[in-house]
C-alpha cells in the first residue's frame, strides 16, 4: 500500500482578493512540487463533495444556511477582516472538507497506508458557527468525527504544527472526550488563542504556544516533552495531521524559524506513534503557508516522509 494525495481543481477556483495571502498559487506551487518524479507514485484521487451530514457532525444547521445564503454571484462578501467569499468559495470549502473524509475512508479501510489532501481554503480557524482566518469549515474535525461516527473508531488525534492556533478546531472538540488535540503555535499572535492553561472540558486539548523567534530546538522540544507522550497516553485508533507550514522561517506571516528538516522530523515521529498506535494510519490536510518556495518545499518533506513510511 502507499500514499493517497487527495486534491481537486475546484479548490483553484475559491479565489480572494488581490494581495490576499490565502491565493490560487498557494496550491499551483504545492502541485507543481509534487509533479516530481519521486512522487509519481501517489495515489492521486479527486476530492468529493463533502455532504451536509459529513459538515452537521462539526457545525450546526445555521452555519452551512448562513454560508450558502451569503454566497456572492459575484466579487466578493466579506464574512471578516481576512475571510472572503467568491462565487465558487462554497464549493471549494465542501471538497476541502470532502477531502480529508475520502482520505479518512481510504485508510480505515487499509486502501492506502496514510493520505495527503492538498486542499483549499483551509479549516482550522472556524469555529462552529464562525468562519474566520480564512477557512469556512473545520475539515480536519470534519474528518475526525466522520472516522468517530462512520467508521465507529473510538479515539482519534488531531495534531496542529500551524503557525497560528487552530481557534477553530479547539471550539469544536472543546467538549469530545474522544478527541485529543494538541497544538503548537507561536504567541503571541492571531488569533490569540492556545494558551497553556486551555485544555478542553477533558483535559483532552494539549496546547503548546512557542515565542517568537523561536526555532527547530524549541519546537522539537515542544514535541519531545508534550504532543508526542499526550497521543502516547489517548492511545488512538487514526491521527489527523493539521499541515501548516507557515512556522517556516521565510514565511511572512509570522516570526518562528522552522525549516522543511522540522517538519519532516514531525511527521516521522508522528507516523512513529501512529506504527505504535493505529497500525500506521495518518490523514494530514493543508492549512497554512505563504511563502510559496518555502511551502512547496515544506510539503513536499512532509509528503516524502509520509510515502517512505507508507511503503514501510
């Protein structure tokens, strides 16, 4: 079995405005990338439409009406400050979600051994009736509660490396029991959650904020001494990886110094855990990354480790 790169031309066509950091190129670069040789065996797959029921189990009914009844026939609507919608937003948003739940599928069910999705907008900064940074649903808990209530499991992961704190997943999985979630993050920043002392209804919500500056040592460290042995003791059945790469040193968006070394050593010591945990399965979805050298490069380190731990 192999790797599973789940993607979908529709997530080219959410498109913000100009100078927005959030744009097509984004994933124009991330695919260009991993057109290389080395990844020509990837199993490529189209990401589906994720369905109402599949975005319910992490949002309520008011959330997906307000989007669909805020969607422009064209330009723009601005929901926030940084989180706009076109024409196409909406479809694009239901693919990135619909990705990670088809990337779900296919490693429960041992079709492939983990999965990529190199998707767009992202998703870790909705809350569960807010859009905001950017993202619209939460795909990676979309996915987490699709492996919960589809597939029965009974313990999952989610693990964020994303610059910025994912806001929006800690609200949703806030009061889950079943669901682990740690985060690294540097603070301050937007959105100026992920404090320490934040560790959901169940103890469950592990956050480890980095100051600025800080680089690989520091981050490692954070993984050595809290992520790693917090997924060790909730012992779950599938961990989902948050993919930001925007903690890159030559990202503009924020000040940590980490390199495509550093996150390929996250994710290899994650897919450790999960050989330890779940028999190898490992779902990881885009979120940020701006500086378009420096996140192609980054994913594809992060995808390179995940297919040479696949064909392990």
């Amino acid at each position: 079995m192999t790797t599973a790169l789940i993607s979908h031309p529709d997530c080219l066509l959410h498109v913000n405005p100009p100078g927005h950091p959030e744009r097509v190129e984004r994933l124009q670069a991330i695919s260009a990338a991993l057109e290389a040789e080395e990844f020509a065996y990837l199993v490529r797959v189209d990401a589906p439409l994720a369905d109402d029921e599949q975005l319910l189990r992490a949002h309520p009914k008011r959330h997906l009406a307000q989007l669909t009844a805020r969607t422009p026939n064209a330009g723009w609507v601005e929901l926030d400050a940084d989180t706009f919608m076109g024409p196409a937003s909406l479809t694009a948003a239901r693919r990135a979600a619909g990705a990670v739940v088809a990337a779900v599928d296919m490693v429960v069910r041992r079709e492939v051994d983990n999965a990529f999705c190199a998707v767009r907008p992202p998703g870790h900064h909705a809350e569960k009736a807010t859009p905001m940074g950017f993202c619209f649903f939460g795909n990676v808990v979309v996915g987490a509660r699709h492996a919960l209530e589809a597939h029965g499991l009974e313990r999952v992961a989610i693990v964020d490396f994303d610059v910025h704190h994912g806001n929006g997943t800690q609200d949703l999985v806030w009061d889950d029991a079943r669901i682990l979630f740690c985060s690294s993050q540097q603070m301050p920043l937007y959105p100026g959650t992920g404090a320490a002392e934040e560790v959901g209804a169940h103890g469950q919500i592990v956050n480890v904020p980095l100051p600025p500056g800080a680089g690989g040592p520091a981050f490692r460290a954070g993984f050595i001494g809290r992520v790693l042995p917090a997924i060790e003791a909730h012992k779950p059945e599938l961990i989902l990886i948050s993919a930001g790469f925007d903690a890159h040193a030559r990202d503009p968006m924020a000040n940590l110094n980490l390199t495509e070394a550093d996150f390929a050593w996250a994710t290899s010591r994650l897919c450790d855990l999960a050989d330890m945990c779940c028999e190898g399965r490992v779902v990881s979805t885009l979120e940020g990354g701006y500086d378009l050298g420096a996140l192609a490069g980054s994913v594809a380190a992060h995808v390179r480790v995940l297919m040479e731990r696949g064909h392990g």
